[in-house]
C-alpha cells in the first residue's frame, strides 16, 4: 500500500503544481518580441506566457469588444487607439507603484495628449512611416515628397501599407492637410487622389513590408523606419526618405485590457519589458525604435545614430503622432473599402 501511495503521489503532486503554474495571456503584432525575452520571462518568472498575435489594430479592437471577461493581460495598442479604447472603458487604469522599471522610459514619449498622465498605457516601442526606396532603381535626391509616389514611372512598383490610417494620414499630408483631418471633404479629396494611385500599386502589405522590397517587387513605397533598418541587414540599397511634409509617427504602448485574467502577471511581464537589458534586446532584434531611454543609450552606435530608426528633431518637428478621429474612422473605413474594391 505504501508503494502504491509514494507512486501516486509522484504522478499527481507534479500535475498539480502544473495545474497551478500562472499564466499571462499576450496579445502583441507580429514578429514584435524577441522569442527568447519570453523565455526568459517564464525563466525568471515561472509564469507561463500564452502568447497570440495580429496584424492591425482594428483586429485587436475587434477581438477585445468581444471579449469581456477571462481575456488577454497584456495588449499593444497603437496612439490612437489607446485613446480610443480608454474612451470606450476597455483598458484598466495601470498603477504604477507595481512598474518599477517606469522609470527608464523616454519621458518626451510621456504624458502625451491620446493618454494624459500615461494613465492606461506605457510606451513600447515607436517610430515613423515615410518613403521606402531601392537606390538601385530610384534615386536618392529624387525623392523629396509624398508626392513623388504618384510619379508614373513608378508604375506597378509601389508599395502602401495594409492600414487605412497610414495610407490616409500620408496622402492626406501630401495635400496639405493633417494626418489626422476629421473634415469628410480632405478624406474624399485624399481617396480621390489614392484611386489615381491604385494602378501603380503592386501590393499592400503592412504584415512585413520590408518584404516586397527584398524581393524586387516593388522599387518605392510608404514603409514603416524600423522594417528599413529591418531590411538593411539583407540589403543595404533600401533606404528610407523623410517627406518635405512630413512623416507619420506613432507608438505602440503597453496596456492591461479591462477584461484582464490575470492582473498581477500582466504587471510583472509589462516591468519585466521596461527593464532596459529587455527593452534593449526586443530592440535589437525588432529594429523598431525603444520608447526606453536607458536601453537605447546602450545601443551599439550604428543602431542608436540610424536615422530610419532615430530622426532628427527636425524630422520629428515636421511630423505628426497619429491621433484618434473619434466618428470619422467612419469615413476613413468606408473610403478604405471603396479604394480595395475598385
């Protein structure tokens, strides 16, 4: 009988212990985490990490109006949409006397106008979208303005990005006009000048746009800085060009949706990412642009001076962060269906 007791126990007190180990559920865009900062979370943690991904913040959106309990812990909302989602009560307020490591964040990235106070969110990683090129076929000092993408002898080799923000906020810059223009007027005018554009499109990609132009579909295009620098590890001729009317910034952050699980890992992983040998390494590997201070200072020089990654502050002073648009994604939405269609 003792036996039998001793081998049961050896069978169930380890499942049990399983059973119990902690889990933080992750919701993060593709390919925006070093695998091994996971394991090293669940290493140092002991808190398993079920980990998903999307590819465009109307997804997450979706997913997160649906689910109102027992959802994800940790989620990675561009500006405008942490603005939107606060708005609509989605997003737990974060207490910050569990992030330790707050701060080691970029304070000129704080208390900005989609999140006073950074009261819903941290800053994670952040960057701009302007003109992709391959030197190869189109030259450097060609290339000044948005306005150049329309230039027909770019004909099937443009690349736009999969996202009806970036697309709109770029052609509506080039018009003169905000980003962030609210008037249906400047959208209709801004799709008008897209439909002029869609026949030199040779793909919308903002899953990897690097991609298309490592494989020589496309010579031009609007591109995020990070996939860039990304891309220039394979192929030093993919450059990035900063429009005489400006780029489009934006910053991912990190939050706590109000249908969280499990509040207490969802702090820990979100600390565990401000710790700067973390933030420093998912820079690395990402390519995009560190919202930590501390953690980009320790960069090797060629990363922390490329200007893809890190413009100027002439080139920030002449951008624009994107912001919310509140009932006017309306319009956006219904002239971006329009533009895939036709």
């Amino acid at each position: 009988m003792k036996k039998i007791m001793v081998a049961f126990l050896l069978v169930i007190l380890p499942a049990l212990a399983f059973g119990a180990r902690q889990e933080v559920y992750v919701f993060n865009w593709t390919d925006y985490i070093d695998p091994d900062v996971i394991k090293q979370f669940e290493k140092e943690t002991g808190i398993r990490v079920r980990y998903s991904t999307y590819d465009s913040n109307e997804a997450l959106f979706a997913k997160l109006k649906i689910v109102k309990k027992d959802g994800y812990d940790v989620v990675f909302p561009s500006t405008y949409f942490v603005e939107r989602m606060r708005k609509l009560n989605m997003l737990k307020p974060m207490d910050k006397t569990k992030l330790t490591n707050l701060k080691h964040i970029n304070p000129a990235l704080l208390n900005k106008p989609y999140d006073p106070d950074n009261t819903y969110s941290i800053p994670y990683m952040w960057g701009s979208s302007a003109i992709g090129i391959n030197v190869r076929s189109v030259k450097e000092k060609d290339i000044t303005s948005w306005n150049d993408l329309w230039n027909p002898r770019y004909k099937g080799k443009v690349l736009l990005m999969d996202d009806v923000r970036e697309v709109f906020a770029m052609t509506l810059r080039s018009l003169g006009y905000s980003g962030n223009d609210r008037d249906e007027a400047h959208i209709r005018k801004a799709y008008e000048k897209l439909l002029k554009l869609k026949p030199s499109v040779k793909v919308f990609n903002s899953d990897s746009p690097r991609q298309p132009f490592l494989n020589n579909e496309v010579v031009i295009g609007q591109i995020w800085g990070g996939e860039v620098y990304q891309a220039n590890q394979e192929n030093p001729d993919i450059r990035l060009v900063y429009p005489k009317e400006g780029a489009v910034f934006w910053a991912d952050s990190m939050a706590i949706p109000a249908s969280v699980r499990n509040i207490d890992a969802a702090y820990r992983f979100i600390d565990f990412l401000c710790r700067p040998d973390v933030a420093k390494k998912n820079c690395e590997f990402i390519g995009y642009a560190t919202a930590n201070l501390t953690a980009q200072n320790s960069l090797d020089v060629r990363t922390r001076s490329h200007k893809a990654v890190y413009p100027d502050a002439e080139v920030l002073k002449r951008g624009e962060f994107q912001a919310d648009v509140g009932e006017a994604m309306l319009v956006y939405e219904k002239y971006w269906e329009l533009l895939k269609t036709q």
